[in-house]
C-alpha cells in the first residue's frame, strides 16, 4: 500500500452526477463504494467535499449579497453533502464521523485536530465540513489545511477527468495529459490544479497532490494500491 493516510477531495458538482443540481444517489453510492475499499485496504480516509452543487458564495455575490454571507451559505452546503456521503457510507457498513468547522452540535463533532486524528487511528473515515469555517477560502483551501493539519501523505482530488492536461480535454482534442508535474511548472503553464491559496499551501508543506477520474469504479483502490493513476504533482 503506497499511502497509509489521505485525504480525498471531491467536488460537490461532482455529486450531482446527470442532474442539473443537488444530489444523484446512485453517484454518492458509488462514492462510498470506493471509499469503502479503500478503508478495507487498511488506509486511514480523509475527505472533504465542496458546496457548488447546491449553493456558491460567489453566486451570492453575482445576485447582489454580501459575499461573507453568501459564503457562509456555501459553507453550510458543504455539510448537506457530508451528511449524504455520512449516510451513504454507513449504509454500507463503514464507521465515520462528521466534524464541522462551524459548531453544529445536533449533527457534527466541532473540528478538533486530535480528536480527528484519534478517528482516523481508529480506522474511521472522517468527513470535514463548513470548509475553514471562514469567509473568503474555498473547500481547496480547506483540504489543504486539514490535509496538513492531520500529516495526510497526499491529497487526492477526485474530479472527471483523469489528470492534468495542457489545456481543458474536454474542449481541446490536442491537450496534453501530465503523468507527473512539479508545483513550479503548474504555476508557470497557468495551470488549473486548485485555487492558488490551497496550492501554494501544499507547496510550501510539500504536500503532494493527485488529480484523478474519482468516476471511474476501482480508479481509488487502483491508486492506493501504487498504480500510476492521474497526474501528481510534487517537488
């Protein structure tokens, strides 16, 4: 096993899988599928997912609302997405537990980094929620600190494409595709790999990042197992 401790990334457009927003049961059900194979391969599992499915700050602030505000929604869009994987990876029999950055005592722990690492040396998977608890950074920039917060060995970020390319593959038939990249020359090619915050983050942490096809069922397992699988980008 190349990674003993994690932390998976997801989107929460990625979620809505064909619709045209919220939540596809069968995408989240294949979500916890793999999550939980990773788990039985004995690998402790982070995650935190994004919002943009249901509700972005920026959105707010496009229809005139204080962008503070509307982040703070965002934030709570976050936790309806870790309370449908929670549920979805319990269904399936994989312990977790929900910790939120905003206190919300009825349905999630309040975010301590002891008490997550505890978790996670317990063999259950836990679910970050309300990204940093503050306005102004995205769920990148939160995975990336939890990331480091809990000595994650990498993050991986799961999206639908199956790495980093030149240029957007799903538009440009001729973009290249990265089986490895540096920090540095994702900056100097302009890439999109995260928001810079959460990149720099990792950067300077040295902190490795993955980007894979989390769509593709067995990719996870795949990956964690030492397949060379998606782009990582290091050094």
């Amino acid at each position: 096993m190349k990674y003993k401790r994690v932390l998976l990334k997801l989107s929460g457009e990625a979620l809505m899988g064909d619709k045209q927003f919220g939540i596809d049961n069968e995408r989240i059900s294949e979500y916890a599928d793999q999550i939980k194979q990773a788990v039985d391969l004995g690998v402790e599992m982070a995650i935190v997912i994004g919002g943009g499915n249901i509700f972005r700050g920026v959105q707010a602030e496009e229809g005139g609302m204080d962008r503070t505000h509307g982040d703070y929604m965002g934030m709570l869009a976050t936790m309806i997405n870790a309370m449908a994987l929670q549920a979805a990876l319990e269904s399936k029999g994989v312990f977790s537990r929900l910790l939120s950055a905003i206190e919300m005592r009825e349905i999630a722990e309040p975010y301590v980094r002891r008490r997550a690492v505890r978790h996670l040396e317990k063999g259950r998977v836990v679910i970050f929620g309300a990204g940093t608890g503050n306005p102004f950074f995205t769920t990148d920039s939160a995975a990336s600190l939890r990331a480091i917060e809990i000595n994650a060995d990498v993050i991986l970020k799961g999206t639908r494409v199956d790495g980093i390319y030149s240029a957007d593959p799903e538009k440009d038939q001729n973009a290249i595709k990265y089986d490895t990249i540096s920090f540095d020359d994702v900056y100097a090619k302009g890439l999109n790999v995260m928001d810079m915050t959460a990149f720099t983050l990792c950067k300077e942490n040295h902190l490795p990042i993955i980007v894979f096809n989390m769509n593709e069922n067995g990719n996870l397992k795949a990956l964690l197992e030492g397949n060379e699988i998606g782009t990582i980008v290091n050094g």
